[in-house]
C-alpha cells in the first residue's frame, strides 16, 4: 500500500469519526433520547421550583393518607380480592409520583416495570 492510500484512508477514517456526535445528536433531536426505557424531559426551572415547593409535599401526605386508608380498607379489599389493585392505587402510585418522578418532570421518567 503506498504512502498516499495509507493517508487517504486515515484521513477518510478520522473525518468520518468527526461525524458521528453530530449524527448522534441529530437522530437523538427527532427520536428522543434512543432508549425506549427512559423518556428525557428538560423541563424549566420554575417547573422544578413549584414541583419541589408545592406538588413533592401533597403527594408525600397523599402517600401517607392512602397507606391509612388502605389499611382502613384492608378487611374489605381482601374479601373482594382487589388488595393488589388498592395497594397500587392508594400507595404505590402517588408514592412513585412522589419519589421516582423527576423533579418537574409530568411524567415518570421511567416506563420500565409498572
């Protein structure tokens, strides 16, 4: 191999590598952030603050209240057979709404195991 093709496909290599995180940024632009588990949300500031300041507490004492609730509800639920389904409404989902979420986020943030 001469000198000049050596060079040629280093030179090919090296701008075609140069090209990849501009690529990678673009198709993560339009699809979002390419990992079907997790959804990216940015959101702004002043989202974070009222999340953090007024909706993080409520859904703190909603959990709280729906584990009072559930065990006040326990006899019923379990001649009914839903202790699964009171569970996971009651405490389970303003639990995850509270802890897991992402601060300012709408969303879970997470989609893998409901």
């Amino acid at each position: 191999m001469t000198p000049f093709r050596i060079l040629a496909a280093t030179l090919a290599l090296l701008f075609g590598l140069q090209a990849m995180p501009a690529m990678a940024q673009a198709q993560a632009q339009t699809q979002g952030s390419g990992d079907p588990v997790y959804s990216i949300q940015n959101p702004p500031a002043f989202a974070m603050m009222g999340d953090l300041l007024i909706a993080r507490p409520f859904l703190i004492i909603a959990t709280v209240a729906g584990a009072g609730l559930f065990l006040v509800s326990l006899p019923f639920t379990a001649l009914g057979g839903g202790i699964g389904d009171a569970g996971k409404a009651l405490v389970v989902d303003p639990a995850k709404a509270a802890f897991v979420r992402c601060l300012g986020c709408t969303g879970e943030g997470f989609t893998k195991g409901d």
